[in-house]
C-alpha cells in the first residue's frame, strides 16, 4: 500500500516482570497511512506506551512485525533504524525533553547535527521553524528561561526540524494549562490540515483526541476499536473549549 507508512502485523509486546510475564500489547495490528491525524486512545495500563514506542521505532515487538515505510524494523541494525526514524518521525514529549544547557536554538539544530546535515541549512531551518512557532525572540534563551508552552513550541520546532513525514506526540499538553494546551492541539491540528503530516497523537484525554481523523481504542494492551471520527473539533470553526484540554482531564 503505497501511502501507509506504518504497518504493524499481530504485533505482541511481552515484559518479565520478576517470574510474570505481562503482555502490555496483544496481537495488535493496524497501518498508519499518510496525511492521518490518529488518536491512540485509552486509559492508564491500555498499552498506549509501549505502542507509542513501538510505532516510534524505539522498540521491537516480542511477537509479529512491524514495518516503517516498507522495512521490517526487527531486521534493520540500529545504526540504520536510527537513520530512518530520524528521517521519518519527529517526537514531542508532555515532558519536552529539552538539554537544560542548550538554548531553544540548539535544541532544536540537535536532530540535523545528528544527521550531519551542513551548518548554515541546519541554522537556516532552526531558526526558520522558530519564527514560525512564535519564538523569534528566544532563541538564545535556555529552557529555564521559558515558561511551559514555550518549551513546548521548541520541542515542536525541533520534532520537525529533518521535515520528518509522521509527528509522534505522548501526551502532547499533559504538562500545560488548559490555554496553552489549546494553542499546541492548534499546532499539531494545523501540521496535519495545512503541512500534509501524519500526526500519531497518544492520549487518555477523550476530548483532546476529538481533534483527530481516527481513533484507535486500546484496551488492556489490545485494540478493540479503530474508527474514523465523523465529529472532529476544528479550531477554526469550533467555540473556545479550552477547560478540557489541561493536563488535569
């Protein structure tokens, strides 16, 4: 299938916890196809985690397969995985996840100096998506510097600085007050309708998740449903709702 860029086939994820085997993912399988915007919907123990790594690359699976844009991720070395992830996806984190000691513009030339992509693109490119997210004027501030939504728009610019075609977002407003979290669903929402993304969005937050094309429902580590979501939120059309999207719903 031409536009499917991730396939997962009876993919089972199993952890030895002491003597006890735990399966966090049973026989899941699903495809991610291009210029999606999917919620991985479901409460704390579903196995949104370890599926959120799994579609990331970060792991394998212990039974099935999984391939990214037609390679079978069990069968890559990690120096070639690492490649392609970082080619392909761009992770944003409720935490960040950005160096306390790099300022937002280093933070965010860090994935094309991974790539070894020439200095003055890299620069041109970090300092472009800056501008683009609202930061213009803070590129030279360091993470303690900023206040949380801030942070979070340099984990985006930097999720999208190698132009990844799937954005990966755990949580994506877990950490933000409810405004603020507003504005990111806006970002991500605007990435998939305006930039052709694919976002994959993992979330426990039922309202949040209205602002995606499909919902995939898990369940104690199996997906019980997959649909489209016929009623999705539009933020340029839909009222201010802002007191559901904190981290705290």
């Amino acid at each position: 299938m031409e536009n499917t860029l991730i396939i997962f086939k009876n993919v089972w994820k199993t952890y030895l916890m002491g003597e006890v085997q735990v399966n966090a993912l049973k026989d899941v399988s699903v495809k991610l196809g291009r210029k999606e915007f999917a919620a991985i919907i479901g409460p704390s123990g579903s196995g949104k985690s370890t599926m959120m790594n799994l579609v990331g690359c970060l792991d394998v699976p212990s039974q099935g397969e999984i391939f990214l844009k037609g390679r079978n991720i069990a069968l890559l070395q990690e120096s070639d995985l690492a490649t392609l992830r970082g080619k392909t996806i761009g992770f944003i984190f409720q935490q960040y996840n950005l160096i306390p000691g790099m300022t937002a513009l280093e933070n965010v030339l860090l994935p094309l100096e991974i790539q070894e992509i020439d200095d003055n693109i890299a620069e041109k490119r970090a300092k472009e998506l800056l501008v683009l997210l609202g930061l213009a004027d803070k590129m030279q501030n360091k993470p303690t510097q900023l206040s949380g939504g801030q942070q979070q728009r340099v984990s985006i610019a930097r999720s999208l600085a190698c132009d990844p075609e799937i954005i990966l977002a755990d949580e994506p407003t877990g950490a933000l007050d409810s405004v603020t979290g507003k504005e990111v669903i806006e970002i991500l929402y605007r990435l998939w309708k305006e930039k052709d993304k694919t976002v994959v969005m993992v979330t426990h937050n039922h309202h949040l998740a209205r602002y995606a094309s499909r919902h995939i429902h898990l369940k104690d580590g199996e997906m019980v449903r997959d649909e489209p979501n016929e009623k999705k939120l539009d933020p340029d059309t839909d009222p201010e709702d802002t007191d559901q999207i904190s981290g705290n719903n």
